[in-house]
C-alpha cells in the first residue's frame, strides 16, 4: 500500500470554490480502481491550510489517477487558489 499526503496553503477568500472542486474530486476519486482512502482534512489550526491523504494499492493506481479526466480538469482549477505550492509526500507502508 503506498500512502500519499499532500500539504495545501489556500489563499484567503478561496475556501468556497476549493471546497467545491474538491468535493467532486474526492467524489470521482473514491469510485476509481485501487483507491482504499482519499480524503481532504483542514489544519486545527489554520482553516486555509488543507490536507488530502490518499491510500492506493500500488503505483499504477496512482498514475492512471494522475491521468484520469477529473485530475487533468480540476487540479489546474484547484491551482490558481493556492497561496503556495503544493507539497506532496509519498509513503510506503512498513508494519
């Protein structure tokens, strides 16, 4: 299983729409083969600090993600609301 956790920074005032792309985001994403866990988080602390965590079987399943039809029409949307760049990491699980 690998494990992927990607850190978004929001620009304030873009909540609303995020949330919107990200909801049929999540909602697509769920549906696809080899996805066990997509979900969007947001920081305790800071409400435009935002988290997906993502659970795939194997690689594959990332990458045909990477290419489906509602990651290569929403991830560019997603991107003229973040205040930063994305910071994306990848795990394997261990134990």
């Amino acid at each position: 299983m690998i494990r992927i956790v990607v850190r978004e920074q929001i620009k304030n005032g873009s909540k609303e729409q995020v949330l919107g792309l990200f909801r049929e985001m999540v909602e697509a994403t769920r549906k696809e083969e080899g996805n066990l866990m997509f979900t969007l988080n947001e920081a305790v602390d800071d409400p435009n600090t935002l988290s997906i965590i993502e659970a795939w079987e194997d690689e594959r399943f990332i990458d045909a993600h990477r290419e489906s039809e509602h990651s290569k029409r929403l991830l560019p949307q997603l991107g003229q609301h973040l205040a930063a760049p994305s910071r994306v990491e990848i795990y394997k699980e261990l134990l």
